[in-house]
C-alpha cells in the first residue's frame, strides 16, 4: 500500500473545511486544534486543552504529496527515539528530524502532528506545523521549517509569528528552522549505524564499554582493539551505539575520522 501519493492524503478535515465563526475570539482563546490518533481517530479540541503527550503518539494530519516536478523530495525517516516511522515533506525537514532523533533530551518526535486554525488581527488562519517535540522534561517545542530565503515574504512571516505566539500562550518552546551544520549531519549520519544497538550479538556492548574505558583514546584506536569474537562491522555498531546513546561524547563539529578523540559521559538517551 502507497504511504505517499501525489494527492495530499489528510487524516482530519483539510484546510478547506475547517471554519471560525466570524464573531470568534482571536488569539490562543479562540483557536482550534485537530489531530490523529494512532488508530486513526479524529480529535477535534481547543488550542488552550490541547496536550503535547496525546499528540506526540499519534499519526501525521496529511501526507505530504508527490508529483512530477515537484521540488521537494518527501519520504520515510525511522526515529530511534520513539521507535517509529515518520514521514517528512522535505530534505530539509529531514536534516532536523537527524538533529532530534540524536537529541538525548528528545523523548518524542512527531511530523504534520497537527492542524490549528483561529483569527489573528488580520482575519481567519490556518496552519500544520511541521514536527512536534517532547522533551524528557515534559516541555514541547513545535518546529516549522523553511528555506531562509522564505523567511522575507510577508506571508510567511505573519504565519510563523501566529504559530509562535500561540505557542508561548501555552509555554511551548516555537522554533523556526532554516539548516543545520552539514558536517554535524554528516557526522550523525555515520553514526546512525549505532541506533539499533538491540541487534548486536550479546555481549559487544560490555566489550566497547570496557575499552573505551582509557580517558581521551581516539576512534581509531577503539575500533583496532576489537575483540577477536566480534566482526568488524559488528564492533564499529557497537562502538557507535555508545555515542549515539549519549554513554560517549565526541565533537561533531569536525569531520569524523580515526583521530576523533571520544570521552565516556554520564549521559545516557533512554
């Protein structure tokens, strides 16, 4: 069965059919909020009532669509973080999906996680975030996503300052995001090999544990120490899993290679 079409797919009731009665309040208020179940149940609530810990587990509002010509490449991203299969609209949106799957202090990642409609001093609004944060701290922080040559065009800005003081209305966190550090991404990417530690023969974990245990030694160094039990490919999943869990720290700021100095932490992504 097709997950993406080239017709946008909505799970609640599209723009379209989404009304405010012209008497209606504007700001927070007078705001509505619609979003998915994760059995496909429509909830239909009020900005203000609205919870970040319902929203998160459920389904994506629409399907981003696909089409000849279009500019956008959506497709299919599986997060770490919640176990799930996400759908983005962009490789944009992609880059920061990357970014918060790698975030220890992100226990929850949702894509199209919901759709607001209310009045601003300018007439009716309507709008569907791009991804829904939740935080180990219960904090929620909902992500649009743009180009920031778009950022210029009144429209967009009006749209965005709407959606941002909604959100401070309810103590969200708003972020607008434009692009991320692309060796960062670069890094995360390789690294994303060591998001599936659960798939490692018994016992490689306690073996990258017990040699990273020298303060300061370089990748290069742990990945030549590998157990004579262990495969090659096996032993580099392991180690990554150590740092794509938060147990090992590294500075992706620099391009990964042999000489990247790894350092134990006490965090760990649960």
């Amino acid at each position: 069965m097709a997950v993406i079409s080239s017709i946008c797919q909505w799970r609640v009731s599209g723009l379209i059919d989404v009304s405010v009665d012209d008497d209606g309040d504007v700001g927070a208020s007078g705001t509505t909020l619609r979003y998915c179940t994760v059995v496909g149940d429509e909830v239909a609530t009020t900005w203000e009532q609205a919870r970040a810990d319902l929203i998160i587990e459920g389904l994506p509002v629409r399907v981003p669509p696909t089409y000849r010509g279009q500019r956008s490449y959506p497709g299919l991203f599986w997060a770490a973080t919640n176990d799930r299969t996400l759908v983005y609209e962009s490789l944009l949106e992609l880059d920061r999906l990357w970014l918060a799957d790698f975030d220890p202090g992100t226990v929850g990642i949702c894509t199209q996680p919901f759709q607001i409609a209310g009045r601003d001093s300018t007439g009716l609004r309507a709008h569907v975030p791009d991804l829904l944060l939740v935080h180990s701290d219960h904090s929620a922080t909902v992500v649009d996503i743009k180009p920031a040559a778009f950022l210029e065009k009144p429209r967009v800005r009006a749209q965005f300052e709407w959606t941002r003081t909604l959100c401070h209305s309810k103590g969200w966190s708003y972020e607008v995001f434009t692009g991320g550090d692309p060796i960062v991404l670069r890094n995360l990417k390789l690294l994303a090999v060591g998001r599936r530690p659960d798939r490692l023969p018994n016992g490689d974990l306690v073996e990258a544990r017990a040699r990273l245990g020298e303060e300061g030694i370089t990748l290069g160094k742990v990945l030549a120490r590998k157990p004579l039990t262990c495969g090659e490919s096996a032993w580099r999943v392991a180690v990554f899993a150590l740092v794509w869990s938060g147990e090992v720290s590294l500075d992706l700021r620099r391009p990964l290679s042999s000489k990247t100095v790894l350092q134990a932490t006490s965090e760990v992504k649960v």
